[in-house]
C-alpha cells in the first residue's frame, strides 16, 4: 500500500496531511530455520540436512553416544539397537534404529 496523503476533517474544515511511506504486509527478510530430517535405518541414524548442524544423539538410558558439528548434506551414524533421541540443529525427534 503506499500513501500520499492523509484526509481528515476538524470542526467542519477539509485537512490534507502530505506524506510518503510505503506499507507492505509480510516478512521482508525472513530468518533461515534449519530444514533437518532424521531417519532411523538397520543399524544407523541418517542426518540430511541444509546447512552446518549439532547433531547430539542420546540413547534410551540418557548416554550421549554422538555429539559433533556436521557440514550441510548427509550424515549417517552407527548405532546398536534401539531407541534414540536424535537433535539436528533446532529440531529433535525420536527415532528407532533396528
């Protein structure tokens, strides 16, 4: 939306309030959020993502078994057996590895 001017009235009398700005709805540079995806395979977790992550991998009893930076692309992981709290970036999810 762009404005010229704004009209109003006072006591009867027509005023014209001259100006110049540019209004426009939605986000203009919006903030890059990590695209993550977590899989569970047969006997490894596999990390896609878009950009340089964390990635943290927990076990079931709570042991960190990885946590390192990975570049942008694919990443797997060996991992025995089991249940997995995976964490790529901002986004966590539970996996099972069989």
């Amino acid at each position: 939306m762009n404005v010229a001017g704004i009209v109003n009235t006072y006591s009867g009398a027509i005023q014209l309030y001259p100006t110049d700005f540019n209004y426009s709805a939605g986000v203009e540079n919006p903030v890059a959020t990590d695209a993550a995806s977590i899989l569970g395979g047969n006997g490894e977790i596999k990390v896609v993502s878009d950009q340089r992550s964390q990635v943290l991998i927990a076990n079931s009893i709570g042991q960190i078994i990885v946590n390192k930076p990975v570049e942008a692309g694919k990443a797997s992981f060996a991992v025995p057996t089991g249940f997995y709290v995976v964490k790529v970036g901002a986004k966590t999810a539970k996996i099972l590895v069989k």
